[in-house]
C-alpha cells in the first residue's frame, strides 16, 4: 500500500474497498486450504459487521 487515500463523493466508500479486499481474501484462503490436504484442526473463519477497538 502506498499510503494514498482515494476520494469518492459517497461516504460509506471511505472503508468499503478495504472491508471488501479482507472479505475477498478471506475467502480466497478458505478456498485454497479446501483445495490442499487436510488439515490437522479445524479453521473456523469469522466475518462480523462490526470494528473492535
């Protein structure tokens, strides 16, 4: 990442680029775990709709 923010007129877009590059990664990791062998414990992935702080 190079730091740079990207300006939209629309509010909510602010962090919508990020939640959705972290969702699609996510996915991709389960994805690619299904595809290898199995795995000695259980993955469990967590999706919540809301920030910790």
């Amino acid at each position: 990442m190079t730091g740079k923010s990207i300006y939209t007129r629309f509010r909510l877009a602010a962090g919508l680029a990020w939640a959705l590059a972290v969702l699609v990664a996510m996915l991709e990791t389960a994805r690619a775990l299904r595809t290898g062998k199995p795995l000695r414990n259980d993955l469990v992935p967590l999706i919540i709709d809301g920030e910790c702080w």
